[in-house]
C-alpha cells in the first residue's frame, strides 16, 4: 500500500498551513502569506469570524440533507469555490496543473489566475471540471479582449474581474526579504503585454507617475459586459456605493473582498462588510466572499450573513506545498465535511436553511 504524502498530524487547514510554512523558503513564505502594511485587515478577517457566536440546534430533522447549489448554470457539491491566485508553481513544480486535478476530484470550481504560472490552455486541457477565469483589465483593451477570448475558447464557464488593486499594495514583509519570482517563473498568460509607462523623476512615487494612467474604470466594466456573453462577477467589492455601480454596469455576481488583506490595510472583515453589501444587492445577483475562510463554521456564517458561496485563495498553496493535489484535495473534503458537521448540529439540513437566526440569541 502506497503511503500518503499527507503527514499523520495534519487535520486541519492551520496544519497545512503550519507545514507548508516549514517546507517553503522564507521569501517564497513571506509573498504567498504576506499582507499590506502591517497586516490589520488579514488579523480581522479571521477575528470577525471568531468573534461571531452560533447557536446549536437539537433533534432537528436532517433528511435529506445537501450541501450543494446552483450558480450561474452549474451545480456545485459545495458553497466553495477555489479563488484565482498567482503563481501556483511556488508551491509545487506542476502547479495550476495540480490545482486543476484537485478541484476535479472534488467536483469543485477552480478559478485561473491571469497571473497562473501555466498557460489557460494547458490548465483546460489538463482539467476536468468546472474553470472561471479572473481577469486583471490591462493597459490596452486589445490586451484584455485577448485574454477574455481564449478563456471563451478553453471553456472557461465565468469571468470574475479583480478590481481592487489597480497598483499593489504596501507588502512590507516581502519588501523586507527581498522576495522576486524564481528564475523561469513568470505570469505566462501576460507574456508580452506591456503595461503603464513610468514618468518618475528623482525622488518621486511611480504610483501618480504611470501606473494609475491605465487604471480601469467603470466605463471599462461597461465596455467588456458587452464585449462577451459570459457570466461577469466583480471581485473586491467592499461598499454599498460600489454594489450599486456594479449593479448598474451590468455585472452578474458581486465578490466580497479585501484581496486577503494584501492591497489596501485596515479595511474591515469581509463578514463585517457582507451584511450591509447583501441588503444593498438584495437578490439580484449571487454573492460570492473570500478572506480568511479556514472552517466549515466561517462558511455557515457567511452564507447565513448574505453570501451564496465562499472562496477560499491561500489554503491551495499551502495544500499544494505539503502534498501537491492530493493536500488540495484533502482540504477541500475537510471544508466540505466541517459544513456537514456545522449544518448537523444547527439543525440547517440545506443551505436555503441557513439563516440569521443560526446566531446565538441567549
């Protein structure tokens, strides 16, 4: 019998994250957990859920019991969807590749980084489930049409647009390791497309200087809804005046996001923002959050708070780095069991079931 490459002691996403740390060079450890600044916001995001208390249920009937859902057309086994992250060959030699064979296994959503360190085509030809693609909008709009139009052609089912980080953050931790990417490691799906020139003179910022002059806007949210028939989720929605701009270029789903606390520091917890962000959305399109997801207890409250569905970003490296697709594969049946669990002893046998009222009252 073959042995398994998950260590004995590993039961949890802390402990894949706690080995991952120890297996990975220390550059490589401080860009893939590093955050903005000093890393308020990443601390709330897992706070906010701590903080939130539920209420255990007795004897209620559980038949039938599912963790599945519809969205945007496809059935899920679960409210869990794998977020895009950079680089996966960080964490293992076949990345993305690795990435893709897990999600299938589980029968869940993997969502391609523009910034994958395996090509769009080679990810689809690999996998076999469900691929979004996120989109970064680039410099030139011939540039992101391109990158729409092949993942329309690999089969990719939605676009899920990143805009909350039209410069980087602050990343002081990898700032102060000096950390590059590795030799022949590079966003290969960007591969020549220029970005913003730089017009920084002595002692000036780049960040007024160049790279904000191809910022995208709302109009260029506008121009790809009609530019392609795909499902379009905007990701790093935080307040209501966003939702409602959003909601009037058309989008088709909202992503509660911070990016992990890794742009811009002090904003709040995502749970924190989600309630306000779902009045304001109202049912009109599905919502979607990521930051600091790490239990099927943070899923039940998500979804109770608003949410559809939950993304999780930093755990595939880490199960990556321990044991390649088999720890990734591993983490997502951990997440799905712990909802189990969470949803058997609150008494919400169907997600339709999970509701404020699973917060402790007394």
């Amino acid at each position: 019998m073959t042995a398994s490459p998950v260590p004995a002691d590993v039961v949890s996403l802390a402990d894949y994250e706690r080995h991952a740390r120890e297996r990975l060079p220390a550059a490589v450890w401080a860009y893939i957990a590093g955050a903005g600044a000093d890393g308020i916001t990443r601390r709330w995001n897992r706070e906010a859920f701590d903080r939130l208390k539920l209420e255990g249920r007795v004897l209620a009937d559980m038949t039938g019991a599912d963790t599945g859902l519809d969205l945007f057309g496809q059935r899920l086994r679960a409210p869990i969807i794998l977020a895009p992250v950079a680089f996966h060959k960080l964490a293992h030699p076949r990345g993305e590749l690795e990435t893709a064979l897990a999600a299938a296994a589980t029968g869940t959503v993997m969502t391609i980084s523009a910034q994958s360190s395996v090509l769009i085509e080679e990810i689809a030809a690999s996998a076999q489930g469900p691929l979004w693609f996120q989109l970064y909008m680039q410099a030139r709009r011939e540039d992101t049409l391109a990158l729409v139009r092949r993942a329309e052609a690999a089969g990719c089912r939605a676009l899920l647009v990143t805009a909350d980080a039209p410069v980087n953050g602050v990343r002081n931790e990898e700032q102060r390791v000096g950390f590059r990417l590795p030799d022949g490691l590079e966003a290969v799906n960007l591969r020549d497309m220029p970005g913003p020139v730089l017009r920084v003179g002595p002692g000036e910022s780049p960040v007024f200087k160049g790279l904000l002059d191809a910022a995208p806007t709302w109009r260029d949210i506008e121009w790809l809804r009609a530019s392609t028939k795909l499902p379009l989720l905007l990701k790093g929605i935080m307040s209501c005046h966003d939702v409602r701009l959003a909601l009037q270029s058309g989008v088709d789903g909202i992503v509660v996001s911070n990016h992990g606390g890794r742009v811009l520091d002090t904003l709040p917890a995502t749970i924190e923002a989600l309630p306000a962000i779902a009045d304001e959305v109202a049912g009109k399109v599905p919502i979607l959050l990521d930051g600091g997801v790490r239990r099927g207890t943070d899923i039940v409250k998500a979804v109770a708070l608003g949410a559809n569905a939950v993304m999780v970003g930093q755990p595939i490296l880490h199960g990556l780095a321990v044991a390649g697709a088999v720890g990734l594969a591993h983490i997502l049946n951990i997440m799905c069991a712990e909802l189990e669990v969470a949803m058997a002893l609150t008494g919400r046998p169907r997600l339709s079931d999970i509701d404020h009222g699973i917060f402790a009252s007394c």
